[in-house]
C-alpha cells in the first residue's frame, strides 16, 4: 500500500543521499510521462505493426521506406516533447553525487534536455543519422524526413544511428556501462520491462558486485523480486521524492 511505498522511498532516499557512486538504468518508462509511447503493453504499436518488429535489420532490408515511415514518425512525435519531472530528478541527483552515469536505453535525447551530463545511450540516438555505404555518422534533426534519406559525402543510403535486435551495442559504451556498474554503491533501475539483453542483467550484475539495487516502474518485473528495493508507481512521481 501507500504506506509500504513511502517506507521504500525513505530508505531509498537515505541509501542515496550517502553514496558515492550511483548508476542509473532507464527505459521507455521514464519518458511515458512526457508522451513518448513505450515499446511493450498499451501504445506499443505502430499502425498495425509492433514497434520492436521494425527495430530490426531484416525489416530495414526488407522495407527501408517503411522503417524510415516509422522513425520519422518517432521524430514529428519527439520533437515537440519536453522532460518530465523524473527526468529533472536524476539530472538534479547527478548534481549531488560524487560519481553518477547514466545509462539509458532510450534513443529520444529527454535526459540530455533535462540537464543530465554523464549519459551513456546503450541503443543510440534517434537525431542521428549513420550511412550504410561510408559509415559516417552526422546529428540530424530533420522533420520531416525525405523518403529514403540519402548521405552528403557518398550517396548511400543513411539509416537511424540506434542499435536494433541482433545488433551489437557500441563495445566501447557497453564497457563503460559495465566499468561504472563494476564501482557503483547504489543502482537504480528505473522504467524498464526488463525484457531486452544485455541492459535487462545489469541490476543483477550489479547487486552481484555488491551494490544496493533500487527498481521504480509501473508493474513489476521479472526482476523484482532479485532487487534490494522494488517500488511501484510512476517514475516522475517517485523521482522527485528521492532528492
Ligand atoms: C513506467 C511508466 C512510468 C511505463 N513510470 N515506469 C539472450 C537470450 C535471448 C536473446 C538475446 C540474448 N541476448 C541478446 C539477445 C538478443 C536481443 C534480446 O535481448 N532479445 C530479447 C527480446 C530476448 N538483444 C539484442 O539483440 C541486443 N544486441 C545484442 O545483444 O548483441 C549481441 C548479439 C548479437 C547477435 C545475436 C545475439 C546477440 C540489441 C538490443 C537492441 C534493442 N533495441 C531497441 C530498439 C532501439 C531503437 C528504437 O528505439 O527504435 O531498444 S528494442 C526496444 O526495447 C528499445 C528499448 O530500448 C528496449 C527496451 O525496452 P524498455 O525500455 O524496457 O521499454 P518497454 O516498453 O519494454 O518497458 C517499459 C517499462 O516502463 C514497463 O516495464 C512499464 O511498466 C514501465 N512504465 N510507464 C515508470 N510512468
Ligand atoms: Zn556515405
């Protein structure tokens, strides 16, 4: 109940008010409240398509046009939209503690807006753009996009700098990811289904190494019950309550 969640964020809010070295995990969630739509349950799709069926190389071979429809889509949705007071939260916390990263899974630049500095983006960016001839890799906040956008150096297709499934995630933010999970005290694990490797094992990884794990979302996940803390309610509701 009410009660049993106040408890859990006053423990949560000592445990970080005395840490050194926190990580902070992110998902879909953290940014529903700013009105951008999560992959799995209830506005996960596109049309009549499932958002993470066109989070694939194959769909992009398959179909560019249509991948791109639906990323530039993404980017009309995005590009009005502002941070939410979860978002602020975790920017106001990295401003207090010693060592702080943050390690998002979202592609939609919220955390960068809301003042964040020390960010890792597991799945990439969703303004930047990379050529599948050339490999170059340019911002760009084009909206709207043309059908089958093209590169300014050599003509190639371009396609959306974000990391699909079968895809690797970049090696050197994946270490960095891990190296500041390795040190980190106390980890927070917030908005995510816990459904995509290899960021769903990092709580686990974590709490292996020792630190102090924390989940906020909406339900539960299938990682709640291997955390230290597990609190359910809206991340831009409980968030600001932390500080
Ligand atoms: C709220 C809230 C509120 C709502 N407040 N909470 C081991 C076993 C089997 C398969 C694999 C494996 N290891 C790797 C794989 C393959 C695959 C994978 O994990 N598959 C699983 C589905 C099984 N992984 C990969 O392919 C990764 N690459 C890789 O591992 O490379 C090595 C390799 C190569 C070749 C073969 C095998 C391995 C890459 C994964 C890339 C994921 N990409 C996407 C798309 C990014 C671009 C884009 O946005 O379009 O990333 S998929 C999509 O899911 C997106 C997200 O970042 C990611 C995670 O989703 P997230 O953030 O958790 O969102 P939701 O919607 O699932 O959850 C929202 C949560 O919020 C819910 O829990 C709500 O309750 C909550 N919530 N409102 C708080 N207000
Ligand atoms: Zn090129």
């Amino acid at each position: 109940g009410d009660r049993s969640i106040e408890n859990k964020v006053l423990a949560l809010k000592e445990k970080l008010s005395g840490a050194e070295n926190v990580v902070v995990l992110t998902g879909a969630g953290i940014s529903a409240e700013s009105g951008v739509p999560t992959f799995r349950g209830e506005g996960g799709l596109w049309r009549t398509y499932r958002a993470t069926d066109l989070a694939t190389p194959e769909a992009f071979e398959n179909d560019p046009k249509l991948v791109w429809e639906f990323y530039g889509w993404r980017r009309q949705l995005l590009a009005p939209l502002d941070p939410n007071p979860g978002h602020y939260a975790l920017a106001e916390l990295e401003r207090r503690i010693p060592r702080f990263t943050l390690i998002t899974q979202n592609i939609d630049g919220l955390h960068q807006k809301a003042g964040s500095a020390n960010i890792l983006e597991l799945h990439g960016n969703l303004w930047w753009v990379r050529c599948t001839r050339c490999g170059s890799l340019t911002e760009d906040r084009t909206v709207p996009l043309p059908e089958l956008p093209r590169c300014g150096s050599c003509r190639g297709l371009l396609r959306p700098h974000v990391v699909w499934f079968g895809e690797m995630l970049e090696p050197k933010i994946l270490d960095q990811a891990y190296e500041a999970i390795r040190d980190c005290g106390v980890m927070l694990v917030v908005g995510t289904s816990g459904t995509v490797q290899p960021a769903a094992s990092m709580g686990v990884i974590a709490r292996k190494q020792g630190a102090t794990v924390a989940e906020v979302n909406l339900d539960p996940t299938p990682y709640s019950g291997a955390y230290d803390i597990s609190i359910s309610g809206k991340a831009g509701e409980i968030l600001p309550r932390l500080l």
